[in-house]
C-alpha cells in the first residue's frame, strides 16, 4: 500500500511474525521439565541450574506466547471522531482532541510509537523487518505504520517539540 492509502482503510492489523520461535520456546521448555521429570522418578537430585534453566524457559514460552496471541488479537481502527487501539488486554479509544503527546522512539525492527492522551494511552510499532544476510526473514509492526503516524499527528494537531534524547515528541502547542 502507499503512505496514502490509509484514507480509504479505517482497520489496520499488525504483520505477523512466524510461530517457529515460540515452537522451539514451547519444545526446549518439555525438555528441560521432561529432564526434570525423569531425574525425580529415578531418584537423581536435580541440580538447581536445571531447575532455574526450566522455569527460564517455561515464562520465555508463556512470554512469547502472550505476544503472538496479543499480536494476532490486535487492531488499530481510525475514523472521524479518533482512534480505537485493541489488543486483547488493553481497549483504549481516544478522540481526536484527547491526545496529548506522541512519542516517537527508533528501533531496530520498525519505530516504537507511544500515543498518550490524559486517561488513556497505547502503543504501536510501525513496519519493521528482520533480515539476515540481506534476506527478509519476518515482518512485525503495521505495514502503513508511518501513514497511521502521520493521520494521528494531523487529526490530533499536534507539533514536533524539542525535547533531549533519542526519539521525535509530538505535543499540543
């Protein structure tokens, strides 16, 4: 899509990044407690780096899992009146003239984009991709991330201010 193809889109989704990673989260986590597991039934004493590795592994797994499952339960939709920002946990709506501040943040896999209003706040990440050896191996963020950037500065009214650091700030002037 081109960076103005937003006018005619209300819904936006987030690119979804591969299940493989949080497979082998999933598959090393059985493996670590299955060891666990048959060291008891045997009789062996489990060593404490064991027993730290698999409770590592287990919360990277559940991590990893709530991620995608919030990834895959998100969406953005814009209209006239403002902007609905759902995830699966976090329900947020804020008009046009409830935002205060954006704060834009760089990354590595897309930019970090922090939408504050006074009783609400979310955040996105515009299209990131991640390569190696100049290949694309995955997509994460909203493929029109900088068009959803650039309607929410423009509806809200908001000016870049200076501000020390590292990211671009947005606010009402």
């Amino acid at each position: 899509m081109n960076s103005e193809s937003y006018l005619n889109q209300s819904e936006f989704r987030p690119e979804l990044i591969s299940r493989r990673g949080e497979l082998i989260a999933w598959v090393t986590t059985l493996m670590a407690l299955s060891a666990w597991g048959i060291l008891l039934l045997v009789g062996y004493p489990v060593h404490p780096a064991l027993k730290f590795l698999a409770i590592f592994l287990l919360l990277s797994a559940l991590s990893i899992s709530l991620g995608n499952w919030m990834d895959r339960h998100t969406l953005l939709r814009m209209d006239e009146d403002g902007i609905w920002f759902e995830n699966g946990l976090r329900h947020t709506h804020l008009n046009w003239d409830e935002i205060q501040q954006v704060q834009v943040f760089p990354s590595n896999w897309g930019k970090k984009v922090h939408v504050l209003g006074n009783q609400a706040h979310f955040d996105f990440r515009t299209l990131g991709e991640v390569t190696i050896q100049g290949d694309v191996k995955g997509r994460m963020g909203f493929a029109d991330g900088d068009a959803i950037l650039k309607k929410i500065l423009r509806e809200a009214r908001l000016k870049q201010v200076e501000r020390p650091g590292n990211g671009e700030y947005y606010a009402r002037q």
